[in-house]
C-alpha cells in the first residue's frame, strides 16, 4: 500500500499542487495595487520639495558658518551617513578664522 501512496503523492504534489501554488501568487501579484499616475506625481512633488529644503539648509549653514568660524555643521541623513564637511571646506574655515584674528 506504501508502494503506491508514496508515488501518487508525489505525482499529484508535483502536477497539481506545484502550479496551484504558482498561478495562485501569480494571480495575487498581478492584482497588487501598483503605483497610480497621482501617486507618481505625489512622490515627484515631495522628491522636488526635499531638494529645495536641502538646498535652504545648506544655505542657512552656510551663513551661519560665515557668521561663526568655530560652526561646523554635520547633519544626520536618512540612510544614516553624515554630512560632514570636507577637509577642503575646513581648510578654508580655518583661513578665515585665522584672517580674522
């Protein structure tokens, strides 16, 4: 009786159930809501109003950086990197502080 189990399992296993399951999340993939023409122009929108708010920062640490030599701005990104200015940018910050004295 085993001898006979153990195979037809394996063929109803193999030829049913195996492209059940596969046509099943195919199905459920394709019926996934997908990004929409609105939600395009949305994540567009927010991606050109975080430019501009970047640039406003960098604007505003510059002055503050102009104002106050010992200023050194390292603000913390989303991905978790730094951004620390370059020993270009230092270098010239100490110029300054050294043209003032």
């Amino acid at each position: 009786m085993e001898d006979i189990f153990v195979p037809g399992f394996v063929i109803v296993t193999l030829f049913i159930g195996l492209p059940w399951l596969i046509l099943h999340y195919m199905t459920k993939w394709k019926t996934a809501p997908t990004l929409t023409s609105n939600d395009e122009a949305l994540l567009d929108e927010l991606y050109q109003l975080a430019r501009r708010l970047e640039d406003r920062m960098e604007t505003v640490e510059r002055l503050v950086a102009s104002d106050n030599p010992d200023f050194r701005h390292h603000r913390q990104l989303a991905d978790g990197t730094s951004t620390a200015p370059s020993p270009l940018d230092e270098l010239e910050q100490l110029k300054a502080s050294r043209a003032r004295r």
